[in-house]
C-alpha cells in the first residue's frame, strides 16, 4: 500500500516517479493532501525557476479550420460560427502594438488554414522577429516543408498538443489523424531546433488515470520546452457537445505532477483553466506553473475563436489584460519577466 509521505520523500531525493506513484498522486482526494501536493509542485517551480512568469501574447488571426475534430468549436463541421481571417497587415498592426506594450513573445495560432501559404506565414515571423520578439506559432498539423521554411525565417516554438496518449482515444477525437502522425511531427520540429510545446486536455470522454498518467510520462518523454495542459469544456456545437467538462480540481493535480517530473519546463496557467473557474489562473500559477498566456486578438473577433464555450478574455483590452496579469502576479509575491522566456535549457545552457 502507498503512502504519500513515502512517496513525497523518494521524490525529494530522486527527482523522479514511477507510473504507480503518479496514478496514486492524481487520486489524491483529501483538501490537505491534494494542497500539499500543489504547495510541492509550487516549491518545484520556485527552486528551478525562480519567481518570474512569462507574459505571451496571443494573436489568433484565423478560426477557419480543415479538421474535424469531435471536441474543437472551430471543427469544419460546425456550420453554426462565424468564420474570420485577419489580413496580414492586420496581424502585423496587433503584433507591433503588442511588442510595444512590452511583450516579448507573440504567439500566432490559428485553425488549420491553408488560406494563409508557407512564404505569408514565413514572411509573418519575419516581420514580428524584426519588431524584437519572439515568435511562437501554433498552426497545426503541416507538411514538414511548412515547418522547414518558418524556423528558416525565425521561428522561435512550435506548440503542437498531443492532447491525449491513449492511441483509440486520440483517432476518436481526430478522425482525419493519428496519434502516431502527431508524434511523428513533434519529433520532426525538435530535430528543427524549435523549442517543443505540447500537452494534453483533462477530463475527457473516456480518459482515465492511468491514460492521465500516460500524459505526463509523455511529456517527460519529449522533453517539452513548454506544456499546455487544460480542462476539456465541451462545446454544444460539436458530437461531444453533451459530455461533462473536466474539473479544476484534476487539472491542478495533473499541472502539479507535470511540474514535478518537469521541473523546467515553461508551464501556463491556461485560458481554459481562467473559463473554468475566475481564480483558475491564479489557482493555476500556486501549482506550478510560470507563464500566463494573454489574448490580444482584436476584440471584433475575439468571441469568434470559439474553441470552447464561455471563453476567458473575450472582451478585455490588451491594455486591461496586461495590467490584470501584472497585478495577479505582484500579488504572489512573484514578479513579470523581463526576459524572452526561452526553454531554460536554451536561455542558461
């Protein structure tokens, strides 16, 4: 039988946890235990990492997609939302007002839409990487010449979720994709010399513990610059529009254990985590994690980017959003890196 002392002490002096102890660590239930298992993971980040969190700024410039994924609000199959393509000058216009505000990494995400060519994406970072920051994309599943040209043109990351390890579940909530070929492009962007983002979602249809736990080995095993991991909030305009969201309480301990075997990596308290709940962010930064991700897409398209419903910061000014995110972190205690927030390894080697 396990005891969390127990296991707490070996992890102290190993670093490390077996599949067994994660298991038992994400069905931790009491108020204390689980407490003193967000509190460790808190400490983790504090020893490795330091009291700095990362500010990005998210630029979403197009909710047209190709896939149809079960889960996503943005899926081709969803007649039902407005789509939206921002011109190029107008993503650069958002860009510059955002490095401006002092951002130092933009994040442009998008569907997966081939509207937007290979040379209009590398011309994108090219431009941004010019005004001073970072470029982090998020575009999707692309041909290996896609990813080729824009880390030629000066992408920095790459983030590209998993969202599951469990190799059924992944092709029921991809039906176009496979869980071998989404690894297959990590790998291929690592070798590129991205830094590597991934993650999961927690709480979905059919996910176990044990699948939970396959997650973070997961990540561990990808060694993963930067890991995303979030509720799963069903949208209604999808097949899973019925299914129960995933807790708060799940998705701290899973953030909690992924801080504890990676304790490095850039780890957000995410948009979804901030939807579940108003303290979700805050909750978010007290378990490890080191980075908040702030949307600075346009307010006129903003609610369009409907991943899920209920969708934090769907109105804010960036302004407001920025000065939100300063306040919460000086009131941890914690303070607004002034750095590029590159994979630690990187940044210190």
């Amino acid at each position: 039988m396990m005891v969390l002392q127990e296991i707490i002490n070996n992890y102290r002096a190993t670093g490390e946890l077996s599949h067994e102890e994660i298991v038992f660590l994400l069905g931790l239930e009491k108020p204390d235990e689980v407490g003193g298992l967000l509190a460790l993971a808190n400490e983790v980040r504090e020893k490795h990492l330091g009291p700095d969190v990362h500010l990005r700024g998210i630029i979403e410039f197009s909710n047209h997609c190709v896939r149809r994924c079960v889960y996503c609000g943005l899926c081709y199959g969803n007649r039902e939302l407005k789509r939206y393509r921002m011109h190029p000058y107008e993503i650069l216009d958002t860009a510059a007002g955002a490095v401006e505000m002092g951002f130092r990494t933009i994040v442009l995400q998008s569907g997966e839409d081939f509207h937007y060519t290979n040379d209009m994406i590398a011309c994108l970072v090219a431009a941004v990487k010019k005004m001073g920051a970072a470029v982090t994309l998020s575009l999707g599943d692309r041909p290996q010449a896609a990813y080729t040209s824009w880390k030629a043109a000066g992408a920095d990351r790459y983030l590209l979720k998993f969202e599951t390890s469990d190799t059924l579940l992944y092709r029921q909530l991809h039906p176009e994709s496979t869980l071998a070929r989404r690894l297959k492009n990590l790998t291929y962007l690592r070798d590129l010399g991205y830094q590597l983002g991934s993650g999961n979602m927690v709480g979905l249809p059919g996910q176990t513990i044990t699948s939970l736990a396959n997650d973070i080995l997961l990540m561990k095993e990808l060694s993963l610059d930067m890991a995303g991991i979030g509720p799963f909030l069903p949208h209604p305009a999808t097949p899973l529009g019925k299914a129960r969201a995933g807790t708060m309480e799940m998705t701290l301990k899973v953030l909690a254990v992924t801080r504890l075997l990676l304790p490095r990596t850039h780890l957000p308290a995410t948009t979804a985590l901030g939807s579940v709940q108003e303290d979700g962010r805050r909750a978010g930064l007290l378990a490890g994690a080191n980075v908040l991700m702030l949307n600075l897409t346009p307010v006129k398209y903003r609610a369009l980017y409907d991943i899920y419903p209920a969708k934090a910061e769907a109105t804010s000014k960036p302004q407001q959003l920025k000065e939100e995110a300063e306040k919460l972190v000086d009131e941890l205690g914690r303070r607004v890196s002034s750095g590029y927030g590159h994979a630690v390894k990187i940044e210190y080697q």
